[in-house]
C-alpha cells in the first residue's frame, strides 16, 4: 500500500492523489509511488481517464531539496533517467488525463502536470520551473514537454529566470488550458475527463500515441505513424459500431465497447 500517492476510482475516471502535507514535496518515494500509480491507471480496464490531483490547497511544490541537497554527481548520474520517468508517467498512460492545479505548481510538480494532456488550474495558481535558482535545470522533462507546449523563446524566459507565474499569465501562453475558480478546480478536471468515459478506448489511445509520437520525429514519420495505426482501428468493434451506428441513426449515437 502506498503512503502518499493513491489511485481512487469512480465512474470510469481515476484520480491519483497527491498527498504528502504541507506542500506535495516530491521525494524518491512519492517519485516512485506516482509512477506506480501512473502504471496501475494503464492496466485497469476501469479506469477510462485519469485526473492527477495534489488537494485543494496545492497541486506539487516540487522535488524535496533536502533530499537532493546532499546528493553528487556520482549519486545522481545512475537515477537521473528514473526521475524524468517518475515525473513524467502521467505521459505514458494510453488514456486522456488532465492535471487539476491549485496553489503551486513549481518544478516537479510543473513537469508533471506538463505530462498530462491538459491543465486545468485554479486562479490562485503559480507554476513555473524554478530550479536555476537552485544552481540546476529541470530535470524531469520540464525542458522538453515546456518548449513543445509553448515554444523555446517563452521556455527559455520561465528556465532562465525561474519566475513564476499566475494563472491569467498561464493561460495566455498556453502553459495552462482552462482556469477557474479555485475550489471548482476538480470539478471542471473531472467534466473534461468525464467525456471520455464511455469512448472508443482504443482510438483515444491511438490519437495519443499519434499525436505525442509525432512531435518526436520529423513530418513523413509522423504520418507513417498515423496511417499505421489509423488501418490498426479497423480491426476493432468499435470502429465497426461507431460506422453502423453513423450511418444508422447520424453522428454521436454510438455506444462503444471500448474493444
């Protein structure tokens, strides 16, 4: 059983929970335990789409420095690459999923939420990348999912001076894609995630694996990758059951089994 990282189900959508008090602080334990949850999210059939959710005070103030504060080169060259894939696991989930941000979001608890597929935060948020001003970069896909999401020149702004910004900022520059109230936050998370529910599973995750794999690699790879998996879905009932249902009763009638 984890300590400070659950996944709860209910209605198809699975919420994993940040819950390690004052501030979400990322240690190796809760790194470890969100990848699991992450992993767990995959593999149940019951689970449909995923909302990471840090409470409605903060969403994730980032990695724990005391932790790291004391670590060398030596102790982190062999684990850099297994906190980038604990901090991003939400990316890996073949399934929509949406971070719901209260409070801060800084550093880990950025790139996380950068992992997702949207960003929904509250308009007390404050997100950024500060880890220049500890002496370091990101270290869990912040360079890399922040530069694809609102391009290198405003990336490069957000790393180089670690400011942090609020919601309106956020939502402006495309770092975040809805803000609302702060105590509706998990609502309006859980309204986006609930669409999904009862659609084509295995189409959804195909976009997703279109989309994201297609950002990797150059255009003609891109549309390789798309033809691929676009034939792949002729193999499955729902791509049968949408099209009869289509051609029988119009669009947006189909109930999908997900298979």
């Amino acid at each position: 059983m984890t300590e400070f990282v659950r996944l709860d189900v209910e209605g198809g959508i699975g919420t994993i929970r940040l819950d390690r008090p004052p501030m979400n602080a990322f240690n190796r334990q809760v790194q470890e335990e969100l990848k699991a949850a992450a992993e767990e999210a995959t593999r149940r059939a019951d689970v449909r789409a995923v909302i990471v959710y840090g409470g409605e005070k903060v969403f994730a103030a980032g990695a724990d420095i005391k932790e790291m504060a004391g670590l060398s080169y030596a102790d982190m060259a062999p684990v850099a690459r297994r906190l980038s894939a604990c901090f991003g696991a939400l990316s890996e989930v073949p399934k929509p999923t949406v971070a719901a941000i209260t409070g801060y979001a800084l550093g880990g608890g950025m790139e996380v939420a950068l992992g997702c597929d949207r960003r929904v935060c509250g308009d007390n948020a404050k997100l950024g990348q500060p880890e220049i001003l500890l002496g370091i970069i990101p270290g869990g896909g912040g360079t890399q999912r922040m530069a694809r999401l609102i391009g290198p020149s405003r990336t490069k702004d957000l790393i180089y001076t670690g400011r942090m910004v609020e919601a309106k900022e956020a939502l402006e520059i495309g770092l975040v894609d809805e803000v609302v109230p702060a105590d509706e936050v998990y609502a309006a998370a859980r309204r986006w995630a609930e669409q999904f529910v009862n659609g084509p599973a295995i189409a959804l995750a195909a976009a997703k694996k279109a989309i994201d794999g297609g950002l990797d690699t150059d255009l003609r790879t891109g549309l390789d990758l798309e033809a691929e998996l676009f034939a792949a879905l002729f193999a499955t009932d729902d791509r049968r059951i949408g099209m009869e249902s289509f051609v029988a009763k119009g669009p947006g009638k189909a109930e999908f089994t997900g298979r």
